[in-house]
C-alpha cells in the first residue's frame, strides 16, 4: 500500500465526516487529503486470500526494502 492512500477517506474508522479511532469521533476537514499516522486500512493478503487490516507501521517496514 502506497502512502498516498492511507488518507482518512480510506481508513476503517472513518464514517462520514468523523475520524471515529478515538472514543470521541473526530471531525475531519479534508479526509481526501489529511494523512493519519493511527489510520487502519483494508488491503488484499495474498497469504490469506482474503481482505485484511493494514496499519501504518507496516508501511514504514515496506518502504525500507
């Protein structure tokens, strides 16, 4: 997964206009572009074969190989 899609539009935990990670919801003013270090995101595991949660530490891991 690309950085550039883990933006709150993209994430599990955004419903409508709130960033719903933390026990209050959040409202989010550009959830197309607002980049979340606490995001989690449905990607495609080949290991599983099915969709699974993506989380932003997996993808600092990636970008150093």
């Amino acid at each position: 997964m690309n950085r550039s899609e883990m933006t709150c539009r993209m994430c599990i935990k955004f419903d409508g206009a709130q960033c719903r990670l933390f026990p209050q919801p959040l409202p989010v003013a550009d959830p197309d572009a607002h980049w979340c270090a606490k995001g989690q995101w449905q990607r495609w595991s080949d290991r599983y074969n099915e969709m699974e949660p993506y989380y932003w530490g997996e993808w600092d891991a990636e970008s150093r190989v």
